[in-house]
C-alpha cells in the first residue's frame, strides 16, 4: 500500500468512527494520517477543535497554525485561531489572526 491508499483507508476509518459517534478513533485515525500527510486539513481542523474543547488552546493552536501554513486564506483557521489565542489571553495575536 502507498500513502495515498493508506490516508484514503485511515479517512475512512474516521467516517465510520463519526457515525458511531467514537470521537477517540477519530483523533486516532487523524493522527495517524498526520504521520503520512502533515498538511491533511481536514485532520488538522478536527484535532483543532477538539483540542480547544477540551481546553488545550495551545494544542489546538498548533494545529491551526499548521493548517495556516497549508492554506494561508482559510478565514475559517484564521477565526478558530482567533478564538484559541484570545482564550490564552494573547489579545493581540486574537486580533491579529482575525485581520
């Protein structure tokens, strides 16, 4: 198998998991497609709000970062970016990322 089959096998895997409502296999099978493809947006974006869910903004704020650097004019990470910084008292950054 090639990354591509991999990735292709582990998203499903995530789609399954969501019907069943199993939050945990998701973030495993993101995690695991990271390992393959850094930029999965997709996986970045789930494990950013899970992360600022349960109240790890700097987790979540790495993943956005990350997600940024794939895709530069996405005004929805830019939002989510604004939302995790400004929880960690960054206000300069929050409005920052929402410019």
């Amino acid at each position: 198998m090639n990354d591509a089959t991999d990735i292709a096998a582990l998203e499903q895997q995530a789609r399954e998991c969501s019907q069943r409502g199993d939050t945990a296999g998701i973030r495993q099978a993101c995690l695991a497609i990271l390992e393959r493809q850094p930029g999965h947006l997709s996986s970045l974006g789930f494990l950013a709000e899970q992360a600022a869910r349960s109240g790890s903004f700097e987790e979540a704020e790495g993943y956005l970062r990350r997600a940024l650097e794939v895709s530069p004019a996405d005004e929805n990470f830019h939002a989510q970016l604004g939302q995790v910084l400004y929880r960690q008292g960054k206000l300069e950054a929050a409005v920052a990322a929402y410019q």
